[in-house]
C-alpha cells in the first residue's frame, strides 16, 4: 500500500540492487537511480515509475516526496521514463511498479533474507544458455541439488523471446519480398498481355504507317513509350494509395498505447516510393520488349489485308 499526494494505491514493490537500472533498462526521467550506499545503508528511498507518480500526484513532480509504504516513511529519490507496453513484463509494466534496496526490502517488507528470484544479465546474448548452466550448477553446490535438476530451478530467457522475435522478422521479410516480387511479376505478365493485344488489334494501323515511310526503330520506340506512359500512371497511383494506407495506419497506431506496442512506425518514404516506381517501370519496359519486336516484324503488305 502506497500513501502519497493525497491517495492510496496497491503497488508492485520490489527489493533491487544499483544493477537493475541496466539490467532492466529503468532510465530515470527525474532524480536518480537506486546506489551501493542506499543498499548499504538500508535507505528508506523509492524509485516510482511514471504510472505511479501520476496516479498519486496527478501532474506534480513525485521527487523529493514523502510517502508511506505499508505504513513506513520513504523518500522519492527517481522518476522513471514511461515504457508503455513491454514485450516481457516482470510483473505488471514498469511504469506501475516502485523499488527499493533490496537491504531494506528484506529487513522491512519480507523479514527474511530469502531471495524468490533474481535477475542477471549474461555478456554477451550467445551466453545466455551457458550462463543458464554456470548459474545452476553454481546455486545448486550452495543449497544441495543436481544442477540436472529442472524442478528445484526455473529459468526464463528473455534471449529466446528476442531469438523467436528475430526469427519471425526474417520470416516476414522473406514473405514480404517475395509479394513484391510476385506483384511484379504479374505486372509484367498484365503489360505484356495488354501491348501484345494493343499490337494485334493495330495491325491495320501498323501496316498503313510502315507502308507510308514509318521505320522500324519509329515505331519501337512509340510502343515503349506508350509502355512507359502506363507503368508511369500506374507506379504514382500505386504510391498515392500506399500513402492513404500508411496514412491510415498512423492514424490507427495513435488511437492507443496498445496499439502503438503491436504496430510498427511506419513513414510515408519518397525515396522508397521513387525506386519501386522505377523498379515497376523497368519491368514494364522489358515486358514490352516482346511486343515492341513482334510489331516491327509485321509485313506491311499482310497487315493492309487484315480486317
């Protein structure tokens, strides 16, 4: 129970040591983080998150305060950064929990100096599962288990979390390329299509211009420019509707905190608009080549006669 500012509220509290900050990435906003003397010391000073300055202060600043926990006097020594939704949560998120040395947690809050569980970060993340076994072994020579033991010790590694993340991020990528390149592949399957039926339907028209003087690289050259004049429109209509649909997502992800936790940033990109528009353009013109070649080949004397 956590008495300040005029309110009461129940509070996740927990006994941490200086290495927390780092460990659990808490950056104070205001103040500062909980040290070696305050451990030492067994000081009576809080770390609030931000969640819980604003509840029991409302929009005052928390630090420097008085507040009673459980009915003992602490000062507010730190003012976290609000983190809003969290991948992993060690209990509730981090804006509504409050710490303390992890000294005074024990001579005053569990009266024991027993410790549930505890955090620790390995060096690097391709330690992770050695570190796992260095630690069991480690614990269990102290209170007599077989590190092959799985009940007497439970682990949690927030680096699977991260491993399973990146692996799902590849996965999209993959998906996501090959979209694109299925779509322009059926682009360029669509333009062919629609020169070759441009040709076939102009064969009259192609004849009468070649038999009036029109040479060969002439009328390639019309057709390509015709191809380009298409995948043009097609490429700035293509990046008008991205920008409502990201437009649109922006919208959705501001809606919430929820909602900006499961969706990603996302930026309307010029740059990224200008090449896949160049991109499209260029598999267009070489979809077009195949028409473009079989209207130069048309024999004027045979297109004349066509109906």
């Amino acid at each position: 129970m956590l008495k300040g500012g005029g309110h009461i509220k129940v509070v996740w509290t927990f006994g941490v040591g200086p290495d927390a900050e780092t460990i659990r990435n808490f950056k104070i906003a205001r103040g500062r983080f909980i040290s070696r003397n305050d451990v030492a010391a067994r000081a009576r000073v809080l770390v609030i998150g931000a969640k819980v300055e604003e509840r029991l202060f409302g929009r005052r600043s928390a630090l420097g305060e008085t507040v009673r926990l459980d009915g003992y006097p602490f000062r507010v020594i730190g003012v976290s950064v609000p983190k809003g939704e969290q991948m992993v949560n060690m209990g509730p998120r981090d804006d509504e929990q409050v710490l303390m040395p992890i000294s005074t947690a024990q001579r005053l809050i569990t009266l024991s100096d027993k410790i549930d569980y505890m955090i620790y970060e390995p060096r690097t993340r391709e330690q992770g599962t050695e570190s796992i076994e260095r630690v069991r072994t480690l614990i269990g020579r102290h209170h007599s288990f077989k590190p092959a033991d799985d009940e007497a010790l439970a682990f949690f590694n927030v680096g699977d979390i991260v491993v399973m993340m990146d692996s799902m991020g590849l996965a999209l990528n993959i998906f996501l390329s090959a979209c694109g390149l299925l779509t322009l592949a059926i682009g360029a399957i669509g333009i062919m299509n629609i020169m070759l039926v441009a040709v076939t339907e102009r064969t009259r028209e192609i004849g009468l211009r070649k038999a009036l003087g029109a040479t060969n690289r002439l009328l390639f050259v019309q057709l390509i420019c015709e191809t380009l004049a298409i995948t043009i429109a097609a490429g700035v209509v293509g990046d008008m509707v991205g920008g409502v649909l990201i437009r649109a997502m922006q919208i959705m992800r501001n809606s919430s905190a929820r909602a900006q936790f499961l969706m990603p940033q996302v930026v309307f990109s010029p740059r990224v608009a200008m090449l896949s528009t160049l991109a499209f353009v260029a598999v267009g013109v070489l979809a077009a080549l195949l028409p473009a070649i079989r209207a130069v080949r048309i024999d004027p004397a045979v297109a004349l006669r066509e109906e």
